[in-house]
C-alpha cells in the first residue's frame, strides 16, 4: 500500500534539503534499490531513529519522497506486528527556476523537428560531447585515489557526472537515473538512441574496454546499461 501525497513545491522541496542530515538521508534513501526502513536508515547514518524518523517524515512531507507500509521478512497473519513503513525516492523530478525557464518545452520542440530529419548529425553530436565528458573524467582523475586508496574508476565517475546514478549490479553498471526522462515517453527512439550514442562516447573517452552500453530494459533505470562486450557473452 503506498502513501498518496500532493506533487513537490520545487521551493520546499529544495529548502528541505538544506538541513545535512536530511540531505544525507535522502542521499542514502535514493541511492537505494529497494525502499528503505527507519531501521536501516538509522543503522547505516549512525543516527538515532526517532530523528531519522522526523527527517524522513519532513522528506516525505516536501514530495522528495514517496512512503508504502510492508511486513518485513516476509512475516504475515496474526502475531506479525504492525507493517513497516518503508520510504523510496520519489519518481517525479523537482525543478526551479527563477524567473522562469521552460528549458524541457524547449527540448520538445527540438525533438519534434528532429524527428522529422536525418538524426544522423544529432547522433554524431552526442557521441563528441560524450566523448569531450569522457576524456575530461580520464584526465581530472589520473593517478587519483578515493576514499579506501584505490584508484577512481573513471567511467563510473564520468556517468556521475552526467546525472547516470550509475549502480554496479555483478558484470552489469545500471543507471539508475536517465537525464533525459522528460522526453522519452513522446519522443522514445530519437531519445534512446541519442543517450546511447552520448554513452559510448563516454566509454570511449574514459578509454574503457571491457565495459560497453547496451539497449536494456531494466524497469525503474535507463534504458541503456553497461556489460561485457558482446563478443564476451557468447
């Protein structure tokens, strides 16, 4: 069962955020695959749980989160206890402009008038500027290590950096986020096949090899992913 709210105020919707510890818990929340508990919330941020409870409440409340109630554990009938309540990224993207910008309007239109065009130049386009973010990921973090002195992974940076929220999932990277969702359900395949281009300019800028993107259909995520060449799956 999921908990109805009213659609984000894009301006309490941002000042929600502006509290640390909020932000880091929406940070945590969104990072994850399934939705979360003020259980786990509380154990992983070292946090009490009655304020991971108020932070969570007040994200809720701001629409950067939607709420459902569950048994955990699979755990039902008498004696089961009261259902969880479990807490998930909210699907609608917060915007604010100001003054106003109609930027997604914009894109639309281009779209349009694209789509009834040779998409060729628009492709070619998009896989330079993916190959530009590559490079400049591959450079910025040469010889850089990260936080447990390991070498930054570049890919996975350079998608970062693009707005991907790219997620390791066994041989698979998912993006758990695509930049341009506001155009796909009225402009699917010129979009698809765009991100796909500007994808594999990004691997090839990193110089990445053994990880390519792929068309995918991953229900909540992008619909391209990165795999093992397709050489390497026969």
């Amino acid at each position: 069962m999921n908990e109805g709210r009213a659609p984000a105020d894009p301006v309490r919707a941002i000042a929600a955020l502006d509290e640390p510890t909020r932000r880091r818990l929406y940070e945590y929340v969104a990072g994850r695959d399934e939705p979360v508990g003020r259980d786990e919330a509380a154990d992983a941020l070292g946090i009490g749980r009655p304020l991971v409870a108020f932070h969570l409440e007040r994200l809720l409340r701001a629409g950067l989160l939607t709420a459902e109630y569950r048994r955990l554990r699979g755990r039902s009938g008498p004696g089961a206890g009261r259902p969880a309540k479990l807490y998930r990224r909210a699907e609608e993207a917060v915007e604010l402009s100001l003054p106003a910008r109609r930027y997604v309007q914009a894109a639309d239109l281009f779209a349009a008038a694209l789509e009834m065009m040779d998409p060729t130049a628009v492709l070619a386009g998009a896989r330079a500027r993916g190959e530009a973010l590559g490079a400049s990921a591959r450079h910025e973090l040469d010889g850089v290590p990260d936080r447990a002195g390991q070498p930054v992974d570049p890919l996975l940076s350079a998608l970062r950096g693009a707005g991907y929220e790219p997620h390791e999932d066994g041989s698979l990277v998912v993006l758990r986020n695509c930049p341009f969702d506001a155009l796909v359900a009225d402009h699917r395949g010129l979009t698809c096949a765009m991100n796909l281009a500007l994808l594999d300019g990004i691997r090839s800028g990193v110089g990445e090899t053994d990880r390519w993107p792929r068309p995918a259909t991953i229900p909540g995520a992008c619909c391209v992913a990165f795999g093992p060449p397709v050489e390497a799956d026969a």
